[in-house]
C-alpha cells in the first residue's frame, strides 16, 4: 500500500465537520494539524484516497468499524477510580446532600458520567451514592455514556489494575473489589448500579443527558459539545 498524501487544508476541514457531525466531538483550530495527521493515518489504512474516506464519512452509511477507530484515535480515555479527588469531596459534601434535598419529594436523583471512558467515574459515583447517608431510601440511576466503544467495552469488564485504583483507599477496595490474579474485580452489585441501556452514546444527543448530577471529560471541554447536561438547579463536577 502506497503512502497517503498529506491532506489540503479543505480536506481536513471537511474531516474536522464529519467529526462533529458523526461523533459530536469538536476541535478548534490548534488541533487541525492532529486532524490531518488521523485523517492521513486514517485514509493510509483504508488503502483509499481522501475524497472517498470523505465521502463515505459524510454521506455513507458510516462503517461502524471506522467511526470506532476514529473515536479511539481522537480522544483522551485518561481516567482511574476518584480522580481529581476534590471533585468527588466536593460532591459528597456539598452537591449530592443539596441535590437530595432538593429531590426529597421524588426520592430519586440521577448522575450522569458524560465521558465515562472505561468507567472508573461512573462506578466511583455509583460508591459514593451508596456510601451517602443523605440518599439513604433514594433510587439512584447512574447513567454513563462514551463516544468510544473499545472504552464502554473495557467498562462493562468490570476488571481493573492496581494502576486504575491507585487514589482508592484500602477500605473501598476492599468493599468493592475483590483480587482476582493481577486485577481486580469490581462488585457486580456496583456494576449493575450503572445503567447499560445505551452502551456507546454521543453527548450531544439530548436523550442521554437530562440528568441531576454530571461529570464531564475533565479537563478536555474543547471537545464536548456545549450541549446542557443537566437539569434546573443541578450541579456539574468538571
Ligand atoms: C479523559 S477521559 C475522562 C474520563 C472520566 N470522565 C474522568 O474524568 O476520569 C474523556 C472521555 O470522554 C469521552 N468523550 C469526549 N467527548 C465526548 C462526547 N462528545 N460524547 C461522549 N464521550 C465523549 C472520550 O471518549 C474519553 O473516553
């Protein structure tokens, strides 16, 4: 196979617009030279010229193989149980005994992972749920959603290393997880309190995301799409 040509900048805009418009991830112009260089990678493993991966990326009916390995390429899946611990302190100090407050007539209350990667957030939040006097009697739904799907893969495994557990105390550990060789398993209570009905999802779809709570790709809102996340009066942890 011949290498691909580097892209023209019309191209690469092209590319950048099927992005956002396929799997609702956007990138402002500093990040047009890694555009170029996926889009180069990209064609080169398809053994196709650019207009046609073009073509079949905006129009066709979207090779679920390709979007997966776009989303693979173009995000960050950076995550392990109770990072940015102050969020997570935050959350059960202030936003989840407000939130239950503010929910006491209905005794549910809803979070939404938004960027859930391989679910360490989510399955954090479904912890410090349970762990919560204040949502002691509460339904609680736990949504998680993630535009790539090796990613919720990985989640719904439920397997995990030391490395993915390294700012969890020895008590949760050993309440949530048990040794299982070199990994660690999760809870499998813990892992059905984190809804799967929708597997691989796009934030920017608004049916995944009227939600109480929401956590977001921390750090890496450039790439999220602007929609709201949450309800009236909820509180997002970025
Ligand atoms: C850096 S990880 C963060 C994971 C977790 N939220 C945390 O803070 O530990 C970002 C994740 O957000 C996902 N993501 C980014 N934009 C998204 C979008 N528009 N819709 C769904 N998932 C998205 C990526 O695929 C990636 O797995």
């Amino acid at each position: 196979m011949s290498a691909a040509l580097d892209p023209s900048a019309s191209e690469i805009e092209r590319f950048r617009s099927a992005v956002r418009r396929r799997l609702g991830l956007n990138f402002d112009d500093g990040k047009l030279p890694f555009l170029a260089e996926v889009l180069r990678r990209r064609t080169e493993a398809s053994g196709r010229a650019s207009v046609p991966y073009l073509n079949d990326l905006e129009e066709g009916p979207g090779r679920r193989d390709e979007l997966a390995a776009l989303a693979g390429e173009l995000t960050v899946g950076e995550t392990y149980f109770f990072r940015h611990l102050e969020q997570f302190r935050a959350l059960t100090e202030i936003a989840l005994p407000a939130r239950a407050r503010a929910r006491s007539n209905q005794r549910q209350l809803r979070m939404l992972s938004a960027g859930c990667a391989s679910g360490e957030e989510a399955y954090t939040l479904a912890m410090i749920a349970r762990e919560q006097p204040a949502l002691v009697g509460y339904q609680i739904s736990i949504r998680a959603v993630d535009v790539n799907p090796a990613a919720i893969k990985r989640a719904t495994t439920g397997s995990y290393s030391t490395w993915a557990l390294r700012e969890t105390s020895d008590e949760m550990r050993a309440r949530y997880f048990r040794p299982d060789g070199r990994q660690f398993l999760l809870d499998p209570e813990l892992r059905a309190a984190v809804e799967d009905r929708i597997p691989v999802g796009r934030v920017a779809e608004p049916a995944e995301i009227a939600d109480a709570v929401a956590l977001l790709a921390s750090g890496r809102l450039g790439y999220m799409t602007g929609h709201p996340l949450i309800v009236d009066g909820g509180m997002t942890a970025l």
